[in-house]
C-alpha cells in the first residue's frame, strides 16, 4: 500500500518554520495523554487500539450476516442518525461507481443501500416506503438507545411494514439491530423479538464509530471488502504511533492548531472528486461535535471543486481571511476519459485533445491552490493512494487520531456532545412529551 501524506509545502508562508517546531512538543503531550486515557473523555477512546483487537469472530459474523441478507434482499435499509450512518455513506460515495443507483432497476450484484432516520422529513420517508413496494428488504436499526427521534420514527415504519408483509417470523429474519450491549430500547425490543444484534462497543462514541459493526455491517452487505479497509486502519494506527516528524496526524492537528492561533478559525475541506463528498459530510461531524464546545474549535466546511469554485470561489480567493484549506487529493485514479478532437473546433478545447479529464482536473487543482494561496488562503494537501478500502480505512483512522488529538489541545472534551441535547429539549417541549 502506498501511503497517505500530508503536505503542508502551500502553507509555509503562512507561518514560521520556529511555530511547527514549537508545536511538536505540544502536540505529542496531547497524543501521549490520548492514548493513555489521561485526557477528559477517557472512557471512549476504545476506537484507538480497535482496528488491532482480536475480533476475528465478529468479523466472521459480520460477514455472514451480509451474505444472508444478500441472498434474500434486494435492499438494506439503515435507520440511524450521525454516526450511525454518515461512515457508510462516506464509504459507499467513495467506494461504488457514480451511477451504481441506476441498476436499481436491473440485477444487482449487492443489494442498494438505502438510508432513513437521518431526518424528520414526512416527504422523504413516504417516498421511501413507497420506493420499498414489491421489493424485498431488510432493515439495519443501529442506535445505542434505540430511542433517539429520527431514527425511532422511521423504524417504526419500516418494521410494520415487514410484519405486514412477512409476518413476525419473516421480518425477525430481516431485522437486524446494532445497538448496547446489555441496556435500552432497541436491545429489549430486540431480545423480545429475536433480531440479531451487533454491538455498539461502550467505549467508542457514535462519530467514531466508523470501523465497528455500525459501518462494517452495511458496508460488507454492499459489496465493500471491510478486511481490507481495516487493514488500512492497522497500518495508519502504526503511523499514528511514529514521533512527530514522521506522523501525518500529529502534524495535521499541529497545523490546524496553529492557524486557529492566528485568527483562522474556519476549515474548508475541499476535494475535486464527487466521491469524496460524503467523506467531507463525515468529518465535519467528527470535527464539529468533537471540538465545537466551550466557545472554542475550528468551523469544519466543506466545498466540491471544481464545481463550487463557480459559487464559493469568489468568497475563497477575495473574502475575508479566515478561512484555510484542506484539499483532498487522490493520486492515482483506475479510471478517466480521454479528450478527442473535433473538426473545426467549435468550442476551442481542441488544444486539450489526447489529454485526459483526470489531467484537466489535476491543472484545475494547481491553478486554484496558486490562486488561493496567493490570495492570503494558507492550503494543506492530503494525498491519498488511490480510491481503494485499503486507503479509506487509513483516512477514517487518519482523521479520528487527529480529531482527538486536536481536541486534547485546544483544552476540550473531544468525545462529547453536550449542545447537541438543547434543540432535542425544546422540540420535545413543543411537541408535548411527557416529562418535558
């Protein structure tokens, strides 16, 4: 495997070489209090020594599992919310074809993946349901409670609808429930009913959640090979564990601290692969919840070039300085589409011809960093390989190591999320719950 890097040569007028080496120390003290639970939010940082813990059966069963609901569904639909579904989403827009939706209608090889309970809309979970007529489906509840809303909702839906048209013993058998271990709703329903279950481990909190059963599972039912996505995740864990000068994730949360010093306080990550576009979705969660508290953190966005170049690139290149860039850059591609020529050049591209769309796209991505950094926008590249599972595993544990790193050093409880409970205590309020 090649390995990710990261190159921070775009940003080095940005700041003095004397601040990097200031940082390291600090840095490493925070990676050392990470990884020996020394640090608030100790009691989840199982997702640390995770991708090498001996967990060979439950890989077994996770792979059984998907390959009997592939046998019999044609759909998996995965009800959750945040983290309990946002890395499988990260995965499938990564890892499947572009236009893989289109086959909906032919012999697919894997079953569709399907979301709900990712929101409240009545529109899109009636179209749903309606989407789910005469087609066989299972359903993938991962929730540790089993009762937050959006999720709770929709699997209400989803479960009658099985019952109806299965029966209870037929929708035992396309249920399948990812929650605790021993406590809450979903894990008494699913004892009651006789769904198997995956666990959501103690130690390990929803955003980080990624390489467990919450994305594994519908990850391997899709077709992915998880093996080697995790094997991706071993080997970054080992560069995780390398001094400063050789750590990708340190040096990363290095820089983002050092920006964030100097009035910098929004990160845009940006890509020119739609594929990336989920994985963008992914991060900022992790990011957003993980460092948003206390009145302190980086704003985590995200821009798709070329495309948001034609909306979003004026504000880049003249507005107000704030923001730096993170690009996302993907260095060998198995596919592209060569440029022809055509008589007469109508449209005057044929200079292009016998070159390739990925070359194209690659000038496009040198042109706008030179722009940008010459505009007063400080640019960190991630390299990444290739589009394989092997290197998103290592950019999942990439970006979690960082995340937690980071958090440690800006002062912040990096695994909770107490704000988020605020909206849910006035929606309960306006709707009339009991006790609220």
């Amino acid at each position: 495997m090649k390995d990710l890097r990261i190159d921070y040569s775009r940003a080095t007028d940005f700041f003095g070489a004397h601040e990097l080496e200031e940082m390291a120390p600090i840095t490493e003290w925070a990676a050392e209090r990470l990884r020996n639970g020394q640090g608030p939010g100790s009691d989840f940082i199982g997702w640390l020594d995770w991708p090498i813990q001996d967990e060979r059966q439950e890989m077994d069963r996770i792979l059984a599992c998907a390959r009997r609901i592939q046998a019999h569904s044609e759909v998996l639909v995965v009800v959750g919310i945040g983290g309990s579904y946002l890395g499988t989403k990260a995965a499938l827009s990564f890892l499947e074809p572009a236009f893989d939706w289109m086959n909906q209608g032919k012999k697919r090889k894997f079953p569709q993946v399907l979301f709900a309970g990712t929101q409240l809309s009545g529109s899109y979970h009636k179209q749903l349901l309606e989407a789910l007529e005469g087609r066989d489906f299972s359903v993938n509840m991962i929730s540790k409670s089993g009762t937050t809303t959006e999720p709770a909702i929709a699997f209400r839906a989803l479960r009658r609808m099985l019952e109806e048209r299965y029966g209870a013993e037929g929708a035992k058998e396309r249920i399948i429930a990812t929650t605790d271990a021993n406590k809450g709703a979903l894990r008494g329903l699913a004892d009651e009913k006789g769904y198997e279950t995956f666990v959501v481990p103690d130690d390990i909190g929803g955003r980080f959640s990624v390489l467990t059963a919450v994305g594994l599972l519908p990850m391997a039912v899709a077709g992915l090979d998880v093996e080697a996505m995790m094997d991706g995740a071993v080997q970054m864990r080992e560069r995780c564990l390398l001094p400063f000068g050789e750590n990708p994730a340190l040096q990363y949360a290095a820089l983002r601290n050092i920006f964030l010093r100097k009035g910098k306080a929004i990160e845009l990550l940006t890509y020119y692969e739609p594929g990336l576009q989920y994985l963008a979705e992914w991060w900022k969660q992790l990011y957003g919840e993980s460092e948003g508290k206390d009145q302190r953190g980086v704003f985590p966005a995200s821009a798709g070039f070329t495309t948001d170049l034609h909306s979003m690139g004026q504000y880049i290149q003249d507005g107000r300085r704030h923001i730096f860039e993170t690009v996302m850059l993907i260095d060998d591609f198995q596919e592209d589409l060569p440029i022809s020529e055509v008589e007469g050049n109508p449209d005057g591209l044929n200079y292009l011809a016998g070159k390739t769309l990925n070359y194209v796209n690659a000038m496009a991505a040198e042109g706008t960093l030179q722009a940008h950094t010459e505009g007063g926008v400080p640019n960190l590249l991630i390299h990444l390989p290739d589009m394989t599972e092997t290197s998103l595993g290592a950019l999942f544990y990439f970006f979690e190591k960082a995340c937690g790193v980071s958090g440690l050093m800006l002062g912040v409880n990096p695994f909770d999320q107490p704000g988020v409970e605020a909206y849910k205590k006035n929606m309960f309020r306006l709707l009339g719950k009991p006790g609220a």
